[in-house]
C-alpha cells in the first residue's frame, strides 16, 4: 500500500497536443511539457512513500500502552510520522484470542503493509493471519519468542516476522525478593495457562527458584473472572507474590494487590508501571525503550532496507530497579535505606490509572 505521486505525463502531451492544434508553437509546447515533468519529478522526490500499518494490542495495561508509545516514537525517529507519511490502525483484543484472531484478519483484508502485534498472544494472531498474504510482522512484549513459534532456537525468524522480546530477568528478580524477605520461603505466581509467555517464565523461576532457597507455588487461570478467587487463595499460602507479564492478569492487577494487603505480604512486579500502581519493587525493563527498539526495527522493514526473515529478534539486555514506598509503607515492610538508595526509580505513591 506503499503510494508515491504519479506524473500524469499522458496529459501533459495531451495538454501539449491541443496547444499545437490551437495555433501554438511547437517550441513553446516542448517547453511547456517540459517544465511540467520537471516539477513533478521534484514533486516525487520530496513526497516519497507512504504506509498504511495495523497495530494489535492484547491488553490494555501500562507496559503494552507503553510499547505501543515507543513503537511510533522509533518509527518517527526514522521518518515515519502518524499523521504525516503514516496511517495507523489500531485495536486492543482485551485479552481475547479470538479478538486478536479477527483484528489480524481484518489488518489481512485491508492489505495493510505491516502487522505490529503487542503481547505474545496478538504476535501470534497477526503472524497466522498475515504469513499468507505476505504481509510482515513486527511484535513487540513477547516473552519467549522461540516457544511461541515466531523464531528458532538461534532466535532467527520462521518467516516474515521478527521483533523484540520483554523476557524477564527472573535471576536478578530473585536475587533483589532474598534481599529484601531474608527469610521468606515461598513465591506465588499467578498466570493465564493460556499464555505461552507465562508458561516459559515459570518454567525459568521454578528451574532458579532453589539457587536462592526458594519455592515457586503457582496457580493458573483461564479468564480475568478468575482471578480474584484464585488470588485471595494464593496469597494465604506464600509469603510473597511474583507477578509476570501476564497479560490478563496484570489486567487485575489492583484485585491480586488487595489479595496480597490483607495477607500483608508484597507483591513485586515486572516493570515499572506495575510498581507504579502499587507493586512493593522490581527488577524489570522499561517499555518504552523496548517499543522504540521495536520501531526502529519495523522502519527498516518498510523502507525495505531489511526484511522482517532477515532479522534475529531483539531484547534489551539491562534490567532496572523499582522500588515504591508508599506500597511498602501500606503492608508495614521495611525496605533498607540503602536498597532505596540504589534503585534506578523511587515512587513514594500509589498511582492507579
């Protein structure tokens, strides 16, 4: 869908044509056509392409409003511009798989020149939907790419589709709980057994869980009217609550937080906006920067400077520390002077958009 300015040069000669029929010189005529043809040259050169991209969230939450942010801040920075040589449709499923199916499917119809999808579930949506057609996909927020089928075990494409991934650095997350609950013994992990992107995350904690003494207690869920129940019996059973990236749970998020308060235990987040909205700390990545990368990525892949197989996925490699005091305050948890000190972000309120 890639459009570009168009001489008209048949009407120019035609143009040309009824100026000699008139009485007009042939000189005058030439001359005329061209001065045309040469401003539409000129016009081609400055207008360039345009693009017509689908953008598929899977939820709506911080982290993935925050990938989608950084998706079209590193395609402006190439000079791909909403609103100036950019036309962006976008959807949330809600965390529906078949709303992510049918948004995919209808990005396919309108022949759009690339797919983004946001979360594991719309990447695998998008990259079903669209592999046919031919149209590329960028994802963004998948955890493991490799288990969701959109790269090999060398992170190389299976096709026209690459991206980033938020995989988690659950050995730093379990270093920075043993540092701040000594003597705390079990982690609970909330999850949505229809998430790929959760079932690899848990496989990793319960794989590193007893380097640092500790038991990974998790229970699943299949819809978010789930998760209060399972919540509030989760967090009568451990001594802290390690929250992933989820999707539907950090949907209901504030429901697992009010599970975890009356328990008064912690619960500690994946990312930034999470501990923003009231998780105790974290040792997670910052999504913005994660979609920026994203965008860059899918810049090149429209300007056909790459293509999408020929691109390995990406992640960012360095973790941050979170820390909210005021959510730690609410549970009567004292965190180290020098803890708070350290971290890469202090929120001292709850913020719950």
């Amino acid at each position: 869908m890639k459009k570009k300015v168009i001489a008209m040069f048949m009407a120019t000669v035609m143009a040309a044509g009824l100026l000699v029929g008139c009485g007009g010189s042939a000189e005058k005529t030439d001359s005329a056509a061209t001065e045309t043809t040469e401003e539409t040259a000129d016009a081609e050169e400055t207008t360039g392409d345009s693009y017509v991209i689908g953008i598929s969230q899977f939820a709506e939450h911080g982290s993935l409003d925050n990938c989608k942010e950084g998706f079209l801040k590193g395609l402006a920075e190439e000079g791909i511009v909403e609103g100036e040589n950019l036309e962006v449709l976008f959807d949330n499923a809600q965390t529906d798989m078949s709303t992510a199916s049918t948004i995919a499917d209808s990005y396919v119809s309108k022949k759009v020149d690339l797919i983004c999808g946001i979360a594991t579930p719309s990447a695998m949506t998008a990259f079903n939907s669209a592999s046919k057609a031919g149209i590329p996909v960028i994802y963004t927020a998948v955890t493991d790419p490799v288990a969701a089928e959109l790269a090999k075990e060398d992170g190389t494409p299976v096709g026209e589709v690459t991206g980033t991934s938020d995989k988690l650095p659950i050995e730093d997350q379990l270093k920075m709980i043993r540092e701040l609950q000594p003597e705390a013994k079990k982690i609970g992990i909330l999850y949505t057994t229809s998430e790929t992107n959760s079932e690899s995350a848990i496989a990793e904690y319960k794989e590193l869980a007893g380097n640092y003494d500790f038991e990974i207690v998790d229970k699943g869920i299949n819809t978010i009217a789930d998760v209060a129940m399972a919540a509030a019996d989760l967090a009568g059973k451990v001594d802290c609550i390690s929250n992933l990236t989820d999707n539907t749970v950090v949907s209901a998020l504030q429901t697992v937080i009010d599970a975890a308060n009356k328990n008064n235990i912690p619960v500690y987040g994946s990312e930034v906006e999470q501990v923003k909205a009231g998780c105790v700390a974290s040792m997670g990545i910052e999504y913005v920067s994660l979609g920026e990368q994203t965008g860059k990525m899918a810049a090149k892949v429209l300007k056909g400077e790459a293509k999408a197989s020929e691109m390995p996925f990406e992640m960012i490699s360095e973790s941050s520390c979170y820390v909210n005091t005021a959510a730690a305050d609410k549970i009567g948890m004292e965190i180290a002077d020098d803890f708070v000190a350290d971290a890469d972000e202090v929120f001292e309120e709850i913020t719950v958009e």
